[in-house]
C-alpha cells in the first residue's frame, strides 16, 4: 500500500499512438517515454511469453530511470498458423500478410507490465480475429491509405480496419495495443485503483 494518498506519476513505455489515445480516454494524466529494447527472441520462445516478456522489459527499462512512476509496457503480436506477423517493410509485404488473413480467423496477443518501486506485474491477453474475405484490389487499396504500415499484422481495428475485420473474440482494446482492464488490475496490484478519471490509494 502506497504511504501517500497523492498517486505517482503514469508513464506509457511506448510511442504508440493507439496506446497513448486508450490511456487519454481514461482522463489519466501521464506521459510517454519510447522504450528501445531489442525485440530478437529467445531460443524455443512462444508468441504469447515474447509479447509478455517484452512488455515487462519495456517497463523495467524506462522504471531504471523513473522508479518512483507507474510505468506500463505493452507490446501486440499477430499469430496465423504458428506464424508471427509484425509489422510490414513494405506495402508488398503489407498486401501479401492481408491476403493471408483474408476470411481467415487468427490469433492477436497483447502483452502488458506496470512496473513500480522495483517490483513489475505482468500478464497477456490472446483474442481471436476474423477478416471477411478480401480480393487482392481491396488489399491493395487498404495497404495504399499507410494504416497497415506501423501495425502488426499489417492492419489497425480501429481505423480503416474497421471495414475489414468481421468480427473478435476477447478485449477489443487489447487488439488496438493495450488491455485496458488488466492493465488496471496491474496497477492495482501495486497498491492503486482507478476511479474513473483519477487513481486513488488502495
């Protein structure tokens, strides 16, 4: 239990805009510090303990600096056949990752960590996707408005992506990039709750 009623600073460990725009509607005042981390994996490492495990190194890297400040590491992965999508080097290869999840149901799993005082919670949430069919034109033409272009899996849910994705099972907001409610069960783990608008002591 924090010793001050007075809540310490939030920091998104991220340059996500997406991330950045689901804390705002939480009416949480904080700030984003990128965290650069080598995202590699290990040898004989799941998707789903590579999405944890780099949320946790997000929030530990930039908590080494702030460790008085909650701070929220997330990282979102897109699976298809035990394959792992990130995000396209190209609008080729933008066009080729729709066209393989074109009607197709597929795997997002999105990590999060909050780190405080030393210590870090964790946890991951996996929610399965369905694209409608897409012909190559539509591909095309989605990959050419630049949405796909920074996103795993090479599309956004929330943007133009609305008109492609048929339907989900799971947290939507964990598909946008940041579990909104369990990252709220991990602040409270550190001794906070959220009251809608502000966090309180307990």
């Amino acid at each position: 239990m924090p010793d001050s009623h007075t809540p310490p600073p939030l920091v998104l460990a991220s340059q996500s805009p997406r991330r950045a725009e689901l804390i705002g509607r939480l009416g949480l005042e904080f700030e984003t510090v990128p965290a650069d981390i080598d995202e590699t994996y290990l040898p004989g490492e799941s998707p789903e303990a590579h999405a944890e495990r780099l949320s946790r190194e997000k929030a530990l890297k930039i908590a080494a600096d702030r460790p008085q400040a909650l701070v929220v590491g997330s990282d979102t992965i897109v699976v298809i056949d035990g394959d792992v999508l990130g995000k396209p080097r190209d609008v080729a290869e933008a066009v080729q990752m729709l066209m393989r999840l074109s009607g197709r149901e597929h795997e997002v799993c999105t990590g999060v960590a909050v780190a405080h005082a030393g210590r870090v919670e964790s946890g991951l949430e996996r929610v399965r996707v369905r694209f409608r069919a897409l012909d190559r034109r539509a591909c095309e033409e989605y990959a050419a408005t630049g949405e796909p272009m920074d996103k795993a899996g090479a599309y956004g849910i929330q943007g133009f992506g609305s008109a492609i994705v048929q339907g989900i099972q799971g947290d939507y907001f964990a598909v946008m990039g940041l579990p909104v409610v369990r990252m709220l069960s991990l602040i409270e783990r550190h001794g906070w709750r959220y009251a809608f608008g502000a966090l309180r002591a307990g």
